[in-house]
C-alpha cells in the first residue's frame, strides 16, 4: 500500500487547488514508499519494453533521466527535454491577443509559443 492514513501524503495535490494553475510536484516530500511504488512499476514496464520497444523509446527513456530508484523529479525532465527538443511538459506560454485555439498546458486562449512557430 502506497501510504497508511498515519502517513504524509503532502506530496499528493489538493483537490483545493484553483484549477488551470501549474501543478506543483513537491518532489522532496516524496516519502519511501511511494519511490518503491514507482520502482516496482517502472521494472514491471522496463522488462516489457526490452522485448517490445522500439531504440529510439529506450534511449528516450535514459535520455530524459528516468530510473528505477525514484519518482521522476518532473522538472529535472522538463530541464533534460527542453535541451534536447526545445519541448517541456509545462507551458511558459505568454498570452497574445489575437484569438487561438486554447494551449493544452496552460488553457490559455492563445499561446505565444504557437505564433512564433507559424
């Protein structure tokens, strides 16, 4: 079990979060546990992905710092992505002002980001 009701579960988001706002991970409140969780499931998907993989999964997942002894730190990927394909998981999206389909990071009407690539 993945926590015990005595436990901290601090690291899970609160349903009182205002919605649209970027999540925050809180990577270090991570207990024990929850790494053993995610160890069990990344060794269960890793012998999978030996067999049915293709090179260019399996490089991606070194590539971007996954491993089997913690839960991903989300901005450590984010960090190793952007330097590698000039993409991250979250939106640093600036608002314009011609109306745009909305981005799917940040829901915002208009992206930026978009634009400069049109």
């Amino acid at each position: 079990m993945l926590a015990a009701p005595d436990t901290p579960t601090s690291f899970v988001p609160s349903a009182a979060e205002p919605p649209g706002r970027p999540l925050v991970q809180r990577w270090a409140e991570y207990p024990p546990e929850a790494h053993a969780v995610w160890g069990t499931l990344y060794a269960r998907r890793m012998a999978t992905l030996a067999d049915t993989g293709s090179r260019a999964v399996l490089d991606g997942i070194d590539a971007i710092g996954l491993r089997p002894d913690a839960v991903p730190d989300l901005r450590a990927v984010n960090g190793r992505l952007a330097l590698r394909t000039g993409w991250s998981g979250t939106c640093r999206c600036t608002p314009i002002r011609r109306s745009r389909p909305a981005c799917s990071a940040s829901g915002r009407s208009g992206c930026a980001r978009r634009r400069r690539r049109r």
